[in-house]
C-alpha cells in the first residue's frame, strides 16, 4: 500500500475518516468523495503522508460565517448547502474545514505544499449556504493564517468550474484586505475562453499572487468538456493546468495548499481519475 506514515518527500495529505457522510441525498458526490478520492490516489501508486487534524469549533467557522448560522447548520435547523438537514452531512462539516485548515496551516508554516481532500467551499456565503457549499474553508482557513498566525497575503486560485460568489461575498461582507481571489468561473464561458485562460495561465498567477504567502488551489474537477455542468477542458487540459499552476507556485516560492473542487460525471471513477492527475502533477513537486 503506497502509505508511508511521516516519509518527508510523500504528498502530504491531512484526511480524517471522518470528514465523509456516507449518507448525503444530494446530487453531489462532494460529502462522500474524500474517502473514495484517497483510496483511488492509494491504488494508483500515489505516495502519502497521511496526517491528522483537528476539527474546527463553532469559533473557527464563525471566522468567516455568522455565528447564528453556524449554530443552525451544525445543529440540523437549517439546510446545509446539499440542501437537506442530515446529521451525518453537518458532523462531517468541522472536518472538511479542519482538514483545510489544518493544510493551510502546514503549507504556511513548513513552505511545503498540502493537500485537503475537500470540496463544497466556494458557494457558501457568510450567512447563506448554497451550490452544495456549506462553509467556506478557504476564507475560514485564510483568516486562520492571517489573524492568528500573522500571515499577510493569501491567494485563492479557484479552478472549479463555476463562479465563487460565496468567498467574494464573505470577503465584501468582512472587509477582507488581504485576500487575492481568482476565480476562473466568473470569467470563463466558453471553450475558446477556456483554452485562452490556460495559454495565459502562468502570467495570471505572476499577476494576482505575487507577494501571498500561501496559495489556495482548488482544482476543480468540473470544467471537464464531458461533465454535466462543465464541457470546457480536456483530461489532458485539465493535467496541463495542474501543472502549470504547481510549477509556476514553486518558481514563485508559494507553498500550495489545494484541495478538490465540483466533478459530477458519472461513474465518478471519471471524476476521481482527474483528481488522481492532480496528485500525481502535485506529486512531482515533492
């Protein structure tokens, strides 16, 4: 089994059992894949430095969310963002941002590069959750490492396919300063676009992320050409750009810290083996 706990040149990757509800009711695989993602990367030969965290408290979330709905969510009085008030999703919640968080905080405090095996951030607004997204682990994670750890500048490179309203949202409604986000879905519509944003890739990072400290990456799935609610880039596109941004984030001296992002083909071993590209690109840099 390609595990080798505490090995320094294996991908590190903070997963927690935990941080899956196997029980989700949704259209989106993004509750359950966390689990099937890093059994997928074990079968493949990827090697990882499986690391544990701990969840995020009512506190942490509230970081970037109100505090009321933070309650509500946890507690089953209100939707989560897969639209249901299952336990089994919001147990699961303080996992998936801990796991981020916890790869946030690694990636800035070693210079190395993390990897959370997450989705469902990028919709969820400060008080409203939405798009399978129930709270945002980058914007939490981000002022985490800005506001307790004294970190100056956090990059966000959102590779999903769709438009991140939610972290633009919490950012405006919180004043955020220090947040450099880009978010390819609010951008790119079509495929000429598509393919012109990924020419021009590597100057986009020089552009918007020169000087962060860390760079969050979601790596995004669904801008697949076959994915139902993507139909933009190739398998082989969607490695180029995983390459492009990990070796343009090394040349610039930023630790990644990335994590997954939409991806609703089915099976969703389809899904998974985009993902698994990911690894093995973000694998190369180790």
């Amino acid at each position: 089994m390609p595990y080798r706990k505490g090995c320094f040149n294996n991908m590190k990757v903070f997963y927690d059992p935990r941080q899956n509800a196997a029980k989700n009711d949704s259209f989106s695989p993004s509750a359950s894949k966390p689990a099937l993602v890093v059994q997928a990367w074990q079968e493949a030969g990827i090697h990882l430095d499986i690391e544990s965290f701990e969840p995020l408290s009512v506190e942490d979330i509230s970081l970037a969310h109100d505090e009321q709905h933070v309650r509500d969510i946890l507690d089953g009085r209100k939707q989560n963002g897969f639209y249901n008030t299952l336990l089994e999703v919001a147990v699961s919640l303080p996992w998936t941002t801990g796991s981020f968080a916890a790869a946030a905080k690694y990636a800035y405090q070693t210079r190395r590069n993390a990897c959370s095996p997450t989705s469902g951030f990028h919709h969820a607004c400060h008080s409203q959750c939405g798009g399978f997204c129930t709270f945002n682990g980058l914007v939490i994670a981000a002022r985490i490492l800005t506001d307790r750890f004294k970190a100056t500048r956090i990059g966000i490179l959102d590779c999903d396919r769709h438009y991140g309203n939610g972290t633009d949202n919490i950012i405006a409604a919180l004043k955020l300063q220090n947040i450099a986000h880009h978010t390819f879905g609010q951008h790119i519509h079509r495929v000429e676009d598509a393919k012109d944003w990924l020419a021009e890739l590597c100057d986009l990072m020089r552009n918007n992320f020169q000087g962060c400290t860390v760079l969050f990456y979601q790596a995004g799935a669904d801008p697949h050409v076959n994915d139902p609610l993507g139909g933009l880039l190739t398998t082989e596109e969607l490695r180029i750009r995983d390459a492009i941004v990990f070796e343009t984030a090394r040349e610039m001296k930023i630790p990644v810290c990335w994590n997954l992002a939409g991806g609703y083909q089915e099976p969703i071993s389809k899904v998974l083996e985009i993902h698994t590209n990911t690894a093995r690109e973000a694998e190369k840099m180790e």
